[in-house]
C-alpha cells in the first residue's frame, strides 16, 4: 500500500498542471488581498457643526409638535456649534443626543427632554407640561451645561447615571424596560470603570457596539418562539459578539479582534483577520485543486490505457483505488497547508506582520465563556474541520469519472453541485417545510467548520452529531461505491 501510495503521489507532482494551479492560486491570494474587497472603509464619527431647521417654514410653523421640536433642537445646535470645538470630548458625548440611536427605545436623550419641556411650556399655548416639570427640567439643562463646561468627561457619565437611577425610581416602567435601564446604567459604569474618554478610539467602537448588539437581542428574542435554526444561530452570534466586546472593553484592547465575521462594523482588516478567514476566503480555490485532483487521478490513466500496467501487476484493486483516494487526501491537504503559508506570508506583506502575535479571541458557545488561543492553533482546528468536504468531493468525482470515463464532465458536473450547494440550497435549507428534506444532503453536512466552538447549523433538525451520523453513511455509500464500481471496470 505504502508503496501505491508513493506511486500516486509520483504521478500528480510529475504533472505540469498541478503546479500551474498551485500558481494560480497563489497569484489569485495576491491579488484578493491587494484589491481587498473584505476590507471596510473606516467610517469616523463627525463632530462638524450642526445645520439649523428654518422655523418659520410654514409646514413646520402650523405643526406645533414639529415648531416645538425645532425650537429645542436649534436650542440644541446653538449649543453644540458654538460651546464645543470640533472633536472635543464634549461633541462626541453629545453625538447620540444629536443623532439618535438605531432602535427605538430611549432612556438617556435627556438633553433634547429638557429643551423639549422647556420650550414647550415657553411656547406652546395648550402645553401639558407643568410649571414644575418646566422648572426641573430647566435645572437640569442647567446641570448638564456645567458639566460639559467643565471639561470633566467622567462628571458627565456620573450625571447620566444619576439622571437613569432617578428616571428607574420615580416613574412606572415594566419589567423588560426596566431591565433597559439597568443595562444603560451598566453600560455608563462600563465606560467610566474602564476610563473611556469620548472620541474616535477602537474602545469607543466596542462601546458603541455592545450597546447595539444588546438592543439588536432584545429584538430577535422577542420572536424566538417561531424562530428558525437559521434565527437562532444568528441570536447565538449576537451573544457571542455582545461577550466579546465587553471582554475587549474590560481588558482594554486597543486592536479589532474580529474573526471569521467582523465584530466592529466598519473595521479595517489586518494580517491576523485575513489569516484567520483564510478557509472562508479560498475555499473555492481549494474545491477546484480536489475536482481537478480526484477527476483526473483515474479517469486520465482509463482513458490512456495506461492503468492496464498497474492491474496486470499483483495488486488488489481495492489497495489501488484506496491509494488513490488516500493520494487525491494527502495532495488536498498539502494545497491547504501552502494556501495558508502564501497568506500568511502575503497577509503580512501587505498589512504588516505585527498583528500576528495577537492571538485568536473566540467565545464557546458550549460553556458560553472567552476563550483565546493561537493563530497555528486556530488554523490547524478550522483546516481539519474543512476536510470532510473535500473527502465527499473527491469521492464523488472519482465515482463519475468511473461511470463516464469524461475528465472534463466529472469536473463541470461536479463544480456545478458545489456551486449550486452554496447558494441555492443554501437558501431554501432556510425554510422549515424544505429543510426537512435538505437537511439530509450531504451538501448540508460536510463542513464542520459551523460547529466550531459550539455553534449551531443554520438548518433546522441538524446538529453536530446528527451531521457526523450523516456524513459517515454518504462517506461509506460514496467509498463501497468508488470500489464496486472500480472493480467491475473492464480495461
């Protein structure tokens, strides 16, 4: 067998082509990580000079709550532009009374409250706002004016938490809004604990993202009753990026520690993110080198006569075609291996090597705590875990090469599948009633990469051993099949 084995492997590195798509492929790593269409333009939050509303337009003029509105909010600007320097502390601080959030509910706007009440009670002649709501909400303006004018950023976060913890005491809210507002005090405490001063800093993103993704899980748990799979992994996700930002928070890490997905929306990705995205990235490369490898290792020598010279010779055909199988497994398993040097390597070149002595920061959803382990580490556990799908394909591509003894038929049918896997099945494996037949498809369980670190399948009804229970029956099927049908050929 060993020597078989030695024979095969002979065979496909004395071939030209191989080494031509091994260049191939390393020109294509270049240039994916040159043109970097996974790279983000870092979006910068603006501190420039707030625009006025024309109060006397008459569409605003003859809507009260609208004239109301705008009287607080140039109130507001006034302020803004004329107090504050551009990308002063104090702009930052007031960047989300100015612009909001991205969901609905909010429990710290306090500023535009109060101007609000202010004005109308000055200005609205039918207010409900009482001369006493009038009178604290002027105090309170006042306060927080002093306080951005005494340029201490920590007094400011100190009067938020004062403002929620009175706003929790003194008005009626249910329990899961009550729960809001304890997660906005924490959320204050988090920022003031850990001496997180306002502007454009990488901490400040994580901030700004472990509040959205808490708001965003709120969302999706609403529903979570009629959730798909597909919905709950991605809850999972979100749980999974929420922890990972409050452990960047809390251990002040100044660089993105996104993984295969991005953790800070608009981040600029380094060496030590493409590397880690390297199986995502050039899977496809990798799905062409097995479809060329396993169509060719027997159809060619078919098709040239030349396997008569092995099957004349003392040899089981069951030893031949499983050192074939066993050649097509070591050849896939070299390309990763050198697909993951040439990005390393290139990865560094072009985004500098320094980011590679960080390590890999991950959550495992199955004891739902952090964990960090090397990139080596990382990349050997997601290469192994791609294998099993480079095993079905070679299997399947040697199996139709046996029946129709036409190279380039194997390697269209079978690209044309794998194609087809990943985006159409893809989605309708999304939909209950469908995915109770595709969760079956091999297509939708041989990539193991998914249950790495306790995640789940995005299909309804699978799992990690439900997939190995299914996988092994296609691996078996495929196996007796190669060999059957091996053995039936007539040369």
């Amino acid at each position: 067998m060993i020597n078989l084995l030695k024979n095969e492997l002979i065979k496909i590195f004395k071939r030209k082509s191989i080494y031509f798509l091994f260049i191939v492929s390393i020109i294509s790593i270049i240039i994916y990580n040159y043109l970097n269409p996974d790279q983000n333009i870092i979006v910068t939050e603006k501190t420039e000079d707030m625009n006025y509303i024309n109060v006397q337009n008459e569409t605003i003029k003859n809507n009260v709550e609208s004239y109301i509105y705008s009287l607080a909010y140039n109130d507001f600007a006034e302020m803004y532009n004329n107090l504050f320097d551009e990308n002063s502390w104090q702009r930052y601080a007031l960047n989300k009374e100015r612009n909001g959030y991205s969901y609905e509910i909010i429990y710290d706007q306090d500023i535009m409250e109060y101007l609000i009440n202010i004005k109308d009670y000055e200005y609205n002649k039918n207010t409900q706002v009482t001369e006493k709501t009038y009178e604290i909400s002027k105090s309170k303006y006042n306060q927080y004016i002093d306080v951005l004018k005494s340029n201490d950023w920590k007094k400011f976060v100190e009067l938020k938490i004062k403002n929620l913890e009175e706003k929790k005491n003194t008005q009626t809210f249910s329990v899961e809004e009550l729960k809001e507002i304890n997660f906005e005090i924490d959320w204050y405490h988090l920022r003031l604990n850990n001496d997180i001063n306002y502007g454009n800093t990488i901490l400040n993103y994580y901030l700004n993202e472990y509040r959205e993704d808490y708001y965003i899980i709120i969302y999706k748990e609403s529903y979570i009753e009629n959730k798909a799979q597909f919905d709950v992994r991605e809850l999972n996700e979100y749980k999974a990026r929420l922890e990972l930002n409050k452990y960047a928070i809390e251990n002040h890490i100044e660089y993105d520690i996104s993984n295969e997905e991005n953790l800070i929306i608009n981040n600029k990705v380094d060496a030590r993110i493409a590397f880690i995205r390297t199986f995502n990235h050039f899977n496809i490369i990798l799905i062409i080198i097995t479809i060329y490898i396993s169509s060719t290792i027997i159809t060619e020598e078919i098709n040239k006569k030349t396997i008569k010279n092995m099957l004349i010779k003392p040899h089981r055909r069951i030893s031949i075609i499983i050192s074939k199988v066993l050649a097509c497994m070591i050849t896939i398993a070299l390309s990763m291996f050198i697909i993951s040097i040439v990005q390393f390597l290139v990865g560094g070149f072009i985004f500098g090597f320094e980011s590679y002595s960080n390590r890999y920061i991950g959550y495992d959803m199955n004891n739902n705590k952090i964990f960090n382990i090397n990139l080596l580490t990382y990349i050997i556990i997601s290469g192994i875990s791609k294998i099993p799908e480079y095993i079905i394909i070679s299997l399947f591509c040697i199996l139709i090469g046996l029946f129709n003894k036409n190279i380039t038929m194997s390697m269209i049918l079978t690209l044309i599948i794998c194609l087809f896997a990943n985006t159409v099945l893809v989605e309708w494996s999304k939909v209950d009633s469908l995915s109770n037949v595709t969760r079956f498809f091999i297509t939708n369980n041989w990539d193991f990469s998914i249950y790495m670190f306790g995640n789940a399948s995005y299909v309804n009804g699978l799992n990690l051993w439900n997939s190995i229970f299914i996988y092994g029956i296609y691996f078996i099927l495929l196996l007796k099949l190669v060999v059957y049908k091996f053995k039936k050929i007539e040369i």
